[in-house]
C-alpha cells in the first residue's frame, strides 16, 4: 500500500496500523449504546440554548469587510452579464439555424 508520512500518522492514531506500518489486526467488538445514551441522543435542545450556539459560531465566522463584498458583487454581476450574453446569441444563433434548415 502506498502512502505517505501523514497518512501513515493518522492511520496509526486511528489503530489501524501497528507501529511497524503494518495493517493492526482488527477486533470485532460491538457497541451497543445504552438506554440512557439513546435517551440523551433523542433529547431536544431548547430554543434559548440553540441560540446560543448560533450566536458562538457565528462569531467564529470570518465576515468579509465592505470592499471585499463590493468586489466580490462586482465580479458576479460581470460574470452573470457575460453568461446572460453568451446565452442570448448562442440561443439567437441557433433560432437562425433551424429556420433556415426548417423553412
């Protein structure tokens, strides 16, 4: 099997390569979750809470300043004039086509 240094790493933090590079043999355990973990994972979270958590992660967002919204419009706007463009005559040219071939 050929990989590299990371992917050895992290096959070997994960048990499923030995030390030696070799595949770890693999136990067949099964896990059952318990009826207080099924419990829990049927659980809701409450609004108040789920609000929280957005509020967290939305500031762990990186929010773009305003030149680089404007920027970043500009260049979709461009984009969609040319592809609105593109679109016009390719649909023109191929109206004439089949007129032509029709008539």
């Amino acid at each position: 099997m050929s990989m590299n240094r990371e992917q050895k790493r992290l096959l070997q933090r994960q048990g499923q390569l030995g030390a030696d590079g070799e595949p770890a043999a693999r136990s067949r355990e099964k896990t059952r979750p318990t009826a207080p973990a099924q419990a829990a994972q049927r659980s809701r979270t409450k609004p108040r809470e789920f609000l929280h958590e957005v509020g967290v992660e939305l500031r762990k967002v990186a929010w773009p300043s305003r030149a680089e919204t404007i920027n970043y419009s500009t260049v979709v706007l461009m984009t969609l004039v040319i592809v609105i463009i593109l679109i016009f005559f390719l649909d023109y040219g191929f109206s004439f086509v089949a007129r032509f071939l029709f008539k």
